[in-house]
C-alpha cells in the first residue's frame, strides 16, 4: 500500500462483484480501504454530463487493483 499514494493513476480497479472502475486516482489508502476517484460521462433524458465520484471500497471487496499496463 505504500505505492498507493494520493494522486497515483490506477489502469483498473474491480470489485467482488464485478464493477470495474477505469482511468481513476488515489485520494487516500489505508489499512480498510482505497478511496478513488473516478471521471464519468453519463446521459439522462438526452443530456450528457461529466461526473466525478468519489468511490470508498474497503480491501475486502477488492477483486484487483492494476496500477499500471504495458503492452508490447
């Protein structure tokens, strides 16, 4: 947990079940839990808006967390 500092990128955070979360960062991790943040795009009623959330996910609904990706 010692990488997972405020404002590190995460590739890819998935829950227990099954939510995935792209393209966040680290606002604070700790021995309960990680809490991200995550940019949206969602569309309501033929309107399209930027959402930030704020997301606490304790380690025990952590399937994997990828903090990096290479492809070659």
């Amino acid at each position: 947990m010692a990488t997972l500092t405020a404002g590190v990128q995460l590739k890819e955070v998935v829950t227990r079940d099954g939510a995935t979360y792209s393209d966040c960062s680290v606002l604070h991790a700790d021995a309960v839990g990680l809490v991200f943040e995550v940019h949206r795009i969602i569309s309501e009623g033929g309107t399209v808006e930027n959402v930030v959330s704020q997301v606490l996910l304790p380690w025990t609904n952590v399937r994997h967390v990828i903090v990096m990706e290479e492809r070659t």
